[in-house]
C-alpha cells in the first residue's frame, strides 16, 4: 500500500486548531501557529491518509502534551 496524501490536525480543548501538518517530516513540537508553548494538556487530533487501497483512512484520538 502506497499512501499518496497524509494530514493531521491537532486541536486544544476548545476546538481550535492548533497544529496541522500533509509532511510526514514535520511533528509537532508542542507549539501553537503562532510559535507559543502550549500548556501541559491533552489534544485530540485527526489523521487522514489517503492510500491506493483502501482510498481514505481517518484516525482519530488524543495526544498528552508533557514537557
């Protein structure tokens, strides 16, 4: 299987999109869009992958933040 797309989206507690990403080479260092640190939390993300078979996967959970 050969993925052709990839995106994440990481979200705070309050539905704000604070990280996202279609290069699987750039993570998440724990920052928002504006380069500040977040605080210590736990952030729900969404992955979509999209792939020659079966198409489009979408992965969702959660990440804790800890410094």
């Amino acid at each position: 299987v050969t993925v052709d797309s990839f995106l994440i989206k990481i979200y705070n507690r309050y539905g704000e999109l604070v990280f996202e990403s279609s290069s699987l080479s750039k993570s998440w260092d724990g920052t928002n869009k504006k380069r500040k640190k977040l605080p210590v939390d736990t952030y729900p993300y969404i992955i979509y992958i999209r792939t020659t078979y079966p198409d489009e996967q979408k992965h969702k959970g959660t990440i804790t933040l800890v410094r």
